[in-house]
C-alpha cells in the first residue's frame, strides 16, 4: 500500500516548525523551573518586578518575556513601549494550562518531561548500539517527578469521580472500606486519589523504585492520608502473603514498562480477592498500526523512543514492550498469565484506555 507523504520541501518545514516547537517546549520548563509562570499568575509585570519577584535575572526575565509574548503565551501591554517599560500577563484562561497543577487541563508538566528525556539522546544512542537499556534511576528525578506531575491532575479528579463510580461493584466495595493494591504507584498520585474519593478504603502501593515510594510517603502525609494509605518498596511478584487480599488491584500506566508483564500480571491475579476487580490503565493508541499515524501515536512513539522502551529494556530479560502498547498486546499478555478475558470500559479519556482484567 502506497501512502501518500509530504515533499521535501514541505518535510523541511514541518521539520523547522518542530524545532521551534522544541525551542518553546524548552522555554516552557523555564517559566515553570524559575515560578515565572507562578509570578505572573494574577500579577502582571515587567522584567525588573518578574525578576525581583522570582530571585532571578532581569536580562534573562526580559528575553524570555519577550519570546513568550511572540510566542503568543503571554500578552504585552504596550509592543512599542521601551524593553524594560513593557508590562506582560498571564491570560486568566492559561493558568489551567500553565500553573494549576490539579487542573485537567495542567499541561506543563510534558514540557518538564520532554526535555528530561530529550537530554538523554547522547546516552540513548549508546544504548541503542549495545542493546541495552536505561532505567529511570538512570533518567535522573526530573523524570520521574514529571511523569507523576502529568498524571496527577487525573489522578486527584476522574479517577476517583467519574472512572471508579462507574464501577459499580468497585464503587460499592471501596465505599465499605475495601482494600486496594496500586501496582506501579510511582510517586503515589494514584493512591491517594482513591484514598481521598473514598475515605473508608485502604490502599497499598507497591513500586520497585525506592525514591519513588519515599517521595509518595511525603505526599500521602501531606494529604492526611497517611493512616489509610501505605507505600511499599517491592516487585509485587514477592507478595505471597497478600494472596487474594484486595477488592480492587490496579495498575496504571506502567503494563508497558515492564520487563516480564506476563509474571506481575501472574502475581497480581494471585493478589485480588474473589469477586474482586483488575483494573489497567495504558495509553489511548490506535488499535492497529498505521502511518502516517494519530497525533496521540506520534506522542507516544516520542515516550516510547526516549523513555518506556528504554526503561523496559533495562532487565533483561525483557518483553520490550514499549509505550505503544497495543489492546491486543495487553489481551495476549493478559490470558499468558491467566486471566479470562479483558474488558475495554467506555471511558472517554484523550490519553488513557481503561482495561478490566477477568480472573475467571
């Protein structure tokens, strides 16, 4: 099948067009890493008060002010004015955006994400030659802490509002204090979520990453959540003793890191209790492989690429799965540890599908 591509001229300027997005990508982290974004939120200002506000530059304040105006991030009270006499805001509307990290549509964190992957590339092409792999303790904090920043908007709201009601049996066993295991907790966004929509459950979370777990112990503590919900250090293939304990054990958004999908699927079979619930979120990708592909494929080729197929690649042996991982990838791997059968739930979300596991 022959698919019809743009020309060379057409590919060079798409290819510009994304090396400009790149440059504001860049400029992005910038306002978020300085609080300048924070700063402005609600208080316009020159580059001298920016700076004076924020402990930083004013040169650099007033370049970066500038870009984002061009940028059309910010607005300029008066273009003709003198540089340093230029006043700059934050439109109301972009705050969502740029600044309120609970908010559905706090977007900021992929720019944070994007240049601690992207700074990588050096390293990647080293592995890429050998065949090896670079795992997240590799990656550095900031690639951890923007991941779990991007999800954590979804995490505080639809999970526990819109995902779980719409579980019925989910809904009633968590509002009676049921338990649940978090597979692949990260910073613990997602236990405390649940934790904080149904206040009598008790949630565990379990991650093989230990700054991981210490910095979801901090977070749970500051959410007043801490006596309900606890953070373990530990491959959830060792948890024999926690057989057939939990209403409800979910994994989200990590099926595709790991090395042995089959296995923990195995073992998180073996945790939930009879009548209880496997619930797996993963990324939104088409069902097929196509190309040119979706822009939700384009994204998730970009994770995949500098981030998930690395970090999966890093044990071997691996599945090396990928970001891209595919419903009928999760099927195979779902029956190969055990299960019945895997529901698809009409869930509307731009970026998450919602899988629920049958034991029987």
């Amino acid at each position: 099948m022959t698919t019809s591509l743009p020309g060379p001229e057409a590919l060079s300027e798409r290819l510009v067009a994304s090396v400009t997005g790149t440059f504001e990508v860049a400029a992005v982290e910038l306002g978020r890493r300085l609080g300048w974004y924070r700063a402005l939120d609600g208080a316009p200002a020159t580059a001298a008060r920016l700076a004076e506000r924020t402990g930083t530059d004013p040169r650099y304040a007033r370049e970066w002010l500038e870009q984002q105006a061009v940028a059309g991030y910010l607005t300029v009270d008066d273009p003709a004015a003198a540089p340093e006499q230029r006043c700059y805001t934050l439109p109301p509307g972009y705050r969502a955006v740029l600044v309120d990290e609970l908010d559905p549509l706090y977007t900021a964190p992929l720019a944070w994400a994007a240049m601690a992957f992207v700074r990588n590339v050096p390293r990647l092409a080293e592995v890429y030659r050998e065949g090896s792999g670079l795992g997240w303790a590799e990656m550095g904090p900031d690639a951890r802490e923007a991941q779990a920043a991007a999800n954590r908007p979804f995490f505080a709201g639809p999970l526990g509002a819109e995902v779980l009601p719409a579980l019925p049996d989910v809904h009633a066993a968590l509002q009676g204090g049921g338990r649940v295991a978090d597979v692949g907790c990260g910073l613990g966004w997602s236990s405390i979520g649940i934790a904080t929509a149904y206040p009598a459950a008790r949630v565990d979370g379990f991650d093989v990453d230990a700054p991981s777990v210490e910095r979801a112990r901090a977070a749970a503590a500051d959410a007043g959540v801490a006596d309900r919900v606890s953070f373990t250090v530990a491959d959830v293939a060792g948890l024999r003793d926690r057989a057939g304990g939990y209403d409800l054990v979910t994994a989200f958004e990590c099926v595709h890191d790991l090395a042995d999908p089959v296995g923990v699927l195995s073992a998180v079979r073996g945790l939930v209790a009879p009548g209880g619930t496997v619930l797996v979120a993963d990324e939104r990708v088409a069902e097929a492989f196509t190309a040119p592909g979706s822009d939700v494929d384009r994204l998730m080729y970009g994770y995949s690429l500098t981030c998930c197929l690395p970090d999966g690649l890093s044990t071997r042996p691996s599945a090396g799965t990928g970001t891209v991982m595919r419903p009928d990838t999760l099927a195979r791997y779902a029956r190969d540890a055990g299960f019945a059968g895997v529901d698809v739930l009409p869930v509307d979300h731009d970026f998450f599908r919602f899988y629920r596991l049958r034991p029987e």
